[in-house]
C-alpha cells in the first residue's frame, strides 16, 4: 500500500495528496495497481474490507507507532468511542436499522393516509339502513298493485281492439251482401257479353299477329326489289386488274430494299471491328510511348532493396539508443530518489541537532556523534547532487540520439514510399502496354470476316489512311442506310396500293354475293310470312277473314275497341256463378259479427285510442313505481357499500398501525440503544479483560484499567494500586505506565479483534521501550512472548540491546549505517 502527503517543492504548488493499493505479479515481476484504490474514498473502503476496521482503528490497537503508543489513552473520549466502534462491524446492524425505519415512516404514512380516507366515509347507522331497507320493500309493493292495473288495462285494450275490428267487419259484410244482390238482377246481360268476350278473345290475337305478317311482307319485297337494283352496279372485273398490277409493283420495290440491306448489314457488321481495331491500335502505340519514357520496375525494385537495407540499420540503430535511454532513464529516477532520501535525512538530523536525547530510543546523544552525522549527511547530499546531475547530461544526450535517429528513420520512409509509388506506376504502365498489346491482336482475329485489303490499310498503313478509309466506310454506310430507307418507303406505298386495291376487289366480291344472298332470304321471307298468316286465318269467321287479308285496319281497330269495353266480364260472370252461396255465406257471417258484438261488456264497448290512452297511463304509473323502486334500492346499496367500505379501511388502519409498532419496536432493538449498544458493551468488557490480563503482567499486578462507555464517548481510567485504589484518568498516568497500559489495551484490542474472520492477528510497536527499566522491559518482554501464543505475528522496533538476544527473539533484522547506506543484517 502506497499513501503519500503532498508537500511544497520550491515556488511551485503543493503536490496532491496520492493513494494506491498494489499486488505483486509474479508473472511480470513487478507490483500490479488494484482497481479503484487510487482515491481517498475508496482507498480506505479496501483497508477496511482487508483488515476489517479503518486505519485509524489499525494505528490505536495493531500498530503503536513511536512517539503515538498512547495515542489512544491521550484521546477525546467522543475519539476513543469512534476507534473502538471501528472494531466491529456494525453496518449491517444500521442497514437493518435504517431498513426497519423505512418500513416504520411507510407504515405511518399508510396509517395517515388511511385515516384521512376514514374521514371521506361517514358513519353508516343500523337505523340507516332499517329505514333504507323498508322504503325499498314499501315501494316493491307499490310497483306489484300498479302491475296488477297494467294488466287490467292491457285487456281493456285487446277488447276495444277487437270491437273495433268487428265494427269494420260489419260494414264490409254488408257492403258484400248489397253487391252480390245487385248482381243476381243483371244475370242474362252479363251471360251474353261474356259469350261475346270468349270469341273475340279467341279470333283477335290471331286477326292482329295475321295483320302484322301481312305487313312484314310487303315490307320486305319491296327491300327485295331494292337490292337487285343495287346488284347491277358492281364492276368486278376492272377491280380485278387493279389489283394485278398493284401486286407487280410491290415485287419489284423488294427486290431494290433486298440489294440495299444487304449491303447495309455488311458494313454494320465490319465498321465496329474495323474501328475496335484501330482503337487497340492506338492504345497499343500510346502506352509504348509511355513505357519508353519512364525507368522499368526493376530499377525500381533494385532502389527499394537499398533504401529497405538503409531502414533496417536505421531502426536497429534506433532500438539501441532508446534501450540507452531507458537505462539512463531508470539510473536518473534511482538518483533522484537517493538524493531525495539523502536530503530527508540531512533534514531529520539537523532538526535533532539540539536534542540531547534520541526521540526514538530515548538514549543520550553525543554532540560530537550528531556533528558527525551532520557533516556525512551533507557530503551525501552533495555526491547524491553530483551523480543526479551527471546522469541528467547523459539522459540528454541519449534523447538527442533518439530523435536525430527517428528523424533519419522518417526521411528514409518517406523515400521508400515514394519508391513504392514509383513502382507501383512503372508496373502498371507495363501491364496496360502487353493487355493493349494483347487486346489488339484479339481485336484483328476477331475481324476475320473483314476483307483483307480493308484489314491491311488499318494494320499496316499510317493511321492517317486508316482514318480516311473509316470515314469513306461511314459515309458508304450513311448513303445506303439513306437509300435503304427511301427503297423501304417506295415499297411501303405499293404495299398500300396492292392492300387497297385486293381490299376493293374482295369488298366487291363479298358486296355482290352478300346482295343476291340478301335477296334471295327476302323472298323466302316474303312467302313464309304469307304462309303463316293463312294459318293464323285458317278458324276465324270467314267475313272476318277476308277483311283481315285485304289489310282493312280500320276493322281490326273496332273489334279491339269492343274487346277492351268487354274486360271485366269474366269476373263478373264468375261472381254471378258463386253469387247464391256467397249471399248464405255473408249472411251466417252477419249473425256471428252481431253476436259478437252484444256478448262485449258495455264498459269495453269504447274507441280504441281511449283505451290505450289509459293503457299508456297506467304504463308511466308503473314507470314512476320502478324508479322509486330502483331509486331505493340503489340508496340501500350504496349505504351497504359506504359500510363494507369504511369497515375495510377501518381493518387496513388497525393493520398498518400494528405493522408501525412492530417496525418502531425493531428499529429501536436494531439502533445505537439496542443491539449495536450492546455489542459494544460486550467489546469495551471484552477488551478491558483482555488488556488486564496483560496489564497485570507486565505490570507486576500494579496497575489495573477501567474502560467505560457513555453513550458517545469511551472514558479510560487506570489504577495504581500501589498508592491508591482511587482510578486515574489515563492522560495523568506516567510515560512508562502510559507505554505499558498501550501495550496491554492494544494486546486486548489485538486478541478480541483475532476472534473475527479475516481479522488482523498481529501486534507492531515502534520503540517506546526507553521509558521503561532493566525490569520493566523483561517483563514486557516476557508478556510479548506469552502474547505470540495467541496472534499471528508480533513486530518490535527498537534501540534497545535486549531484544537482540536470539534466545529470546530467535528472528529479527538489524540495521546499521554503512557508508551512507543502511545495511540490513539478519538473524535467526
């Protein structure tokens, strides 16, 4: 572990205070930083996870350093209680605490905001109820008698319905039994007209659809006619030679589009090739030129194998000076800390110039011994001065290497880039000259279909005839492709002509073959249509027949005007027929109606709508009883649910009230009063026991401690029973009973805090022996040796010759100054 306290350096500011935990790493040899300890915070969160107390719990019972050893005996009693409550663990007694609080403020909080919900629901009496509980069943009474006239009314409604109906039945029937008398009186009329409606029903349909053949007929013969005259007006064979010589002057348009095309495909067909083959000639000879200008890639390769050779010397070079510099580095930081720890030391001794007793042993000092110090002090500050100063230069001279060198490795990389640049383009050239070469001779084999003395001038000629020949090519190919399309459109006309002229030649000869057909179909459709018209004729009155045949309308006319007087004369003569047994049947009719009638009570004898006037009454009656009757229901309900409510808040409150005692009676267990109070009360008598055991040997039975706890504070007091029984506060004790009750109330805080898991058993002092004499320190030599049965390890740093006897201490160090340097020696 690594603590550092910041100080002053010159005119510059403090340094700040630094803290770190670190872990020996066999595997690098060298120490490993832990993770989060490099703050104060958290620095000292892992001292007290590692030992299980703070650090200043650890300087007051495991560790007395010199000049401190009563560090806790000096201390404010508030102090004393904080070092002492640091021995044991008692967070999670106040995370339980402060968890058990929560739990007590939730509780109240619930406890309140259930007694304000108490205030929003009042008090629901039994007599409440009761009244509620009558006034609903008083109005479901009420809505059973207003039914009961709901009914009654109903069936006023169905009898007034029903004499309504028998009234207009009534009247029909009587208007029936008229009807059918009157009718008995035109009996012999109504049978002849309806003799006269059964033969003009039968003869009419027949006379019209015989006239309406009649008339067709003559329609279409005199179409007939018109078509024949049309007939002879067709010239078939002048269309027929038209169209023999439209035929001829397409054949010769082809042939003339044929000759064109031909030589058009031709040309399309060699111009790309030939312009693919000059193209490749061109890039051919272009790169050549290029190629020639530029140095070839292996000249270029031959330069970066130098400057690759230059580089590697270069950076060996480089990792030599800077292993120098690591070298020189690590000699300066051993010099400055030699001259750091020189200078302390020249800082310790003149401080104690004046004393004439060791602050650390206690022992007498001779001046000459501490003049002595002084002048080997400063004469190492001052070669530690020299030697920081010479390995400074050396370190300078080591950087300027570094970075000259690292200059010179730079320049040599930039060259050797450029060099790669440079080669990377000269290979590329080359590349593109053999793929132009090579595209080239693909292109000729491609234009194997070329004329050879095409393919010649573009090979072998300058370029400038190649140009030429290319350009006399596109200008044949323009002048064909020109006439090809005027050829294409000569030809297109004669192909109209040959298709307008067969056109009129076959119209023309569908035309005439469609018009005799045309006349042929009216004639039949002349002799059919005569024919059926006999046939509708063939059973009507003759005179009606031949008036029919010479189309005299006029009488077709006046018998469809009779026809039409005569509609109604079947239903008439059907009703004459059933007229006798429908009068029995209205009659009997009659009678059961007036029965009907005078068997209705004279009370339901009233107009329909006044009875449902008093139907829809008693209705709204029974609808105010049914509200009544909800409306207390409802009021009925809603006290019972105003009660169950309030009884269920009134159970939650005595819950939660309950649930805030318990939680108010744990945290006061849990808290400083309770378990944490007792705890510590067990450790102070724990430890006082403790410590005088070992008091009372190291003391020889003469002092006895007393360690008392206030609520906040840990009072101390010890008692010399060789004058007094009386304790005294342990600040007014002397230098050697101070050092030996440390002792033994560290041993005691050493033993109790031994008993926990991952404790710190072990007990360091630091001098503090020279207040006590030949006999006061064999005795705490011996009770240092009876401590180490019960902890791990007991450190001792002292001045004094006894603890350099190896029977007593079989393993120590001894250190000695030896030309300025300690040397450490040790012993088992």
């Amino acid at each position: 572990m690594r603590r550092t306290v910041g100080r002053p350096r010159g005119k510059a500011r403090q340094e700040p205070k630094t803290w770190q935990a670190a872990q020996f790493d066999q595997a690098i040899n060298d120490w490993r930083p832990i993770r989060e300890t490099d703050r104060a915070a958290q620095f000292e969160r892992w001292v007290r996870q590692k030992l299980g107390f703070s650090y200043d719990t650890f300087v007051a019972s495991v560790m007395l350093r010199q000049g401190e050893s009563d560090r806790l005996i000096n201390a404010k009693p508030k102090d004393r209680f904080e070092i002492l409550s640091g021995l044991l663990d008692l967070e999670p007694y106040k995370r339980l605490e402060t968890a058990a609080n929560d739990r007590m403020k939730a509780a109240r909080g619930e406890v309140q905001r259930l007694d304000a919900q108490l205030q929003h629901f009042p008090i629901v009496t039994l007599k409440e109820i009761d009244a509620a509980q009558a006034a609903w069943q008083e109005a479901e009474q009420n809505l059973t008698q207003v039914q009961a006239v709901v009914m009654q009314v109903g069936e006023l409604v169905n009898a007034a319905r029903n004499y309504a109906r028998w009234q207009q039945d009534l009247f029909t029937v009587q208007r029936a039994l008229s009807e059918k008398q009157k009718l008995l009186q035109d009996a012999e009329r109504l049978r002849n007209e309806y003799q006269e409606w059964q033969k003009l029903s039968v003869a009419l349909p027949k006379l019209c659809r015989a006239v309406e053949d009649l008339k067709e007929a003559e329609q279409q013969r005199g179409k007939a006619q018109q078509v024949r005259s049309e007939t002879a007006t067709i010239n078939i064979e002048e269309l027929k030679h038209v169209a023999a010589g439209a035929a001829q002057a397409e054949q010769q348009a082809e042939k003339q589009c044929e000759a064109f095309r031909t030589r058009l495909e031709l040309l399309n067909e060699i111009l790309p090739l030939l312009r693919e083959v000059l193209s490749c000639r061109r890039a051919r000879e272009m790169r050549k030129q290029e190629l020639d200008k530029r140095r070839s890639p292996q000249d270029w390769q031959v330069e970066i194998n130098q400057l690759h050779a230059r580089l590697q010397a270069q950076q060996e070079e480089q990792a030599k000076a800077e292993e120098n510099k690591q070298h020189v580095l690590r000699a300066q930081a051993q010099a400055q800390a030699s001259l750091e720890q020189q200078q302390q030391q020249l800082s310790a001794r003149l401080a104690a110039q004046n004393e004439a007793i060791c602050s650390r042993c206690g022992q007498p000092i001779d001046p000459g011994h501490i003049q002595r110090e002084l002048e080997e002090a400063e004469q190492a500050v001052a070669t530690a001065q020299r030697e920081e100063k010479t390995v400074t230069q050396r370190l300078d001279e080591a950087e300027r290497k570094v970075k000259d060198i690292a200059f010179s490795v730079e320049d040599i990389n930039k060259e050797l880039a450029q060099a790669r640049q440079s080669l990377a383009v000269a290979q590329q050239v080359e590349k593109e000259w053999k793929e132009a070469k090579t595209k080239f001779q693909d292109a000729v084999s491609a234009a194997g279909r070329v004329p050879l003395e095409l393919l010649s001038v573009l090979t072998s000629d300058s370029l400038t005839d190649a140009d030429k020949l290319l350009h006399n090519l596109n200008v044949e190919r323009t002048e064909v492709r020109t006439k090809l399309t005027q050829a294409e459109e000569g030809k297109k006309l004669a192909s109209r002509n040959k298709s307008t002229a067969n056109d009129a030649y076959q119209q023309a000869l569908r035309d005439l073959q469609h018009l005799q057909d045309e006349a042929k179909r009216l004639d039949e459709g002349v002799r059919a249509l005569e024919q059926r018209a006999e046939v509708w004729l063939g059973d009507v009155d003759p005179q009606w027949r031949k008036r029919t045949q010479v189309l005299d309308l006029l009488f077709i006319e006046a018998l469809a005007s009779r026809y039409a007087s005569l509609q109604g004369v079947e239903q008439k003569y059907a009703d004459l027929e059933k007229a006798a047994s429908e009068l029995n049947r209205l009659e009997t009719q009659l009678e059961e109606i007036n029965r009907n009638i005078e068997n209705l009570q004279p009370e339901h004898r009233i107009p329909e709508d006044e009875a449902k006037k008093k139907a829809e009454h008693a209705k709204k009656h029974r609808q105010e009883s049914q509200n009544r009757r909800d409306e207390t229901l409802h009021a009925l309900r809603t006290l019972q649910e105003r009660q169950e409510k309030r009884q269920q808040v009134e159970k939650d409150a005595a819950a939660a009230q309950r649930q805030r005692k318990l939680y108010t009676r744990l945290a006061e267990l849990l808290g400083r009063n309770g378990l944490q109070s007792y705890l510590l009360d067990e450790a102070v008598r724990s430890i006082a026991h403790l410590a005088n055991e070992t008091l009372t040997r190291v003391s020889g039975g003469q002092l006895r401690l007393h360690i008392e706890r206030g609520e906040e504070e840990i009072v101390i007091r010890v008692t010399d029973l060789a004058f007094s029984e009386d304790p005294l506060d342990g600040q007014f004790i002397s230098g050697s009973q101070k050092f030996r009750v440390s002792v033994a109330l560290a041993a005691g805080i050493g033993q109790y805090a031994g008993r926990g898991v991952g404790s710190v058993r072990s007990l360091i002092i630091d001098e503090g022996f020279g207040s006590l004499d030949t006999q006061g320190r064999q005795e705490m030599i011996d009770e240092l040796r009876n401590l180490s049965q019960f902890m791990d390890r007991i450190i001792i740093v002292s001045h004094q010759e006894d603890f350099q006897d190896r029977t007593l201490f079989p393993t120590g160090y001894i250190l000695r100054k030896v030309d300025q340097r300690t040397q450490v020696e040790r012993f088992v």
